[in-house]
C-alpha cells in the first residue's frame, strides 16, 4: 500500500525520509481557521485528520495518509504561524523567559478501510531570557515565518532555548515520528525492515 505525506513542508518531507521508505508528497485543501471554542488540542486534532482524509479523498488507489498539524500555546493560547516579521517579533519577546508548549496532530488514515489512528504529542520549550537585539539577530538570520512559534529548532534556533522536555524532538519540527513508527506498525509496515 502507497504511503503518502499530506503537507508539502520541506521540514515534514526530511522527517519522513529518516524512515527510508517510499512516499509521496501531497497538498491538502484544508481550512486551518480555528473554529470557536476550539482547544489548541482540539484544533491539531481534527486538523490532522481533516489533512489525511482530503488527500485520502484525491487517491485512485488504496493508501496510508499521514497528516499532521501543530500549533503552540502560551498561557492557553493558540500560537501559530507569524507569517511575518513584526508577528515573528511579538510571538518572541512574548516566550522570552517562558514556557511554551506545542501540540502536534498525528493521524494514519487508511484510504481502502476508512480508520483513522490519531493521537496527539505535546513538547514543551523553556525559552532563555531573550534580548531585542537577539530576537532581531535570530529573525535577520533564520526568517522562520512558517513556523509556529517563530523558530527553526532545527537550525539556528536551537540557541532561543533553555530547556526542551518531550517524548520525541521531533514532535517539535512538525511530525512525531516515534508515535508514527508505532502507528505505521499497526497498519502492518515496520520502518525497520523496509526501505533501501
């Protein structure tokens, strides 16, 4: 059975091709406005079901659909992508010193029976005490306007931060690929003896 990645995310993409095992990379046509009420578990949620199903959705043949959403949260608030640089700069100087928790969706959905596996992974980031000049510096550098919470742990932004506490790091670049091991061997595929 196919495996197919709904995200075009580079980020996403590097995760997946850890497992060396074939997939393809599809957009999803999905809505990711927050409805009201919504938790920020609740919106990574339905949000990585909602990616799976419509690519699910697009497939003539059978296939398992990943899809995966993440946003962060300060103070039970939803943070999300800062899509620019004055946003970028808000979202930074208000985690300075703090702690922010992200939440990432995680959903394997099975195009030829219909079932989903979901779960949902948090990692929490204990941020240093952050200057203005070193926000700017970070921002100039890395410009991580697509990420939420306005860093590249994987990159340069590793140094924003004083802590990191989670069960995969992984979680934090965008796709838990630990509870997708564990999925993916559910549904039969066993990353450790297939690929190459």
């Amino acid at each position: 059975m196919q495996l197919i990645l709904a995200s075009t995310s580079p980020y996403r993409k590097s995760l997946l091709e850890k497992f060396r095992i074939p997939f393809s990379c599809h957009a999803p046509h999905t809505d990711e406005s927050q409805l009201e009420g919504e938790t920020a578990d609740m919106l990574v949620s339905r949000l990585a079901r909602a990616k799976a199903e419509s690519v699910a959705n697009m497939l003539t043949e059978p296939g398992l659909v990943i899809g995966s959403d993440q946003v962060a949260s300060l103070d039970g608030e939803i943070i999300g992508k800062p899509l620019n640089h004055d946003v970028a700069v808000e979202q930074l100087s208000r985690a300075s010193g703090r702690l922010v928790r992200f939440y990432t969706g995680l959903c394997l959905f099975n195009s030829e029976s219909k079932t989903c596996q979901l779960q949902i992974e948090t990692f929490d980031v204990q941020f240093r005490q952050l200057s203005a000049e070193q926000i700017e510096a970070y921002l100039q550098k890395e410009q991580p306007y697509q990420c939420a919470g306005s860093f590249m742990s994987e990159g340069l932004g590793i140094c924003l931060f004083e802590r990191l506490s989670g069960r995969d790091p992984n979680s934090l670049v965008g796709l838990p690929l630990i509870a997708l091991t564990e999925m993916l061997q559910q549904a039969g595929i066993d990353p450790l003896c297939i690929g190459d």
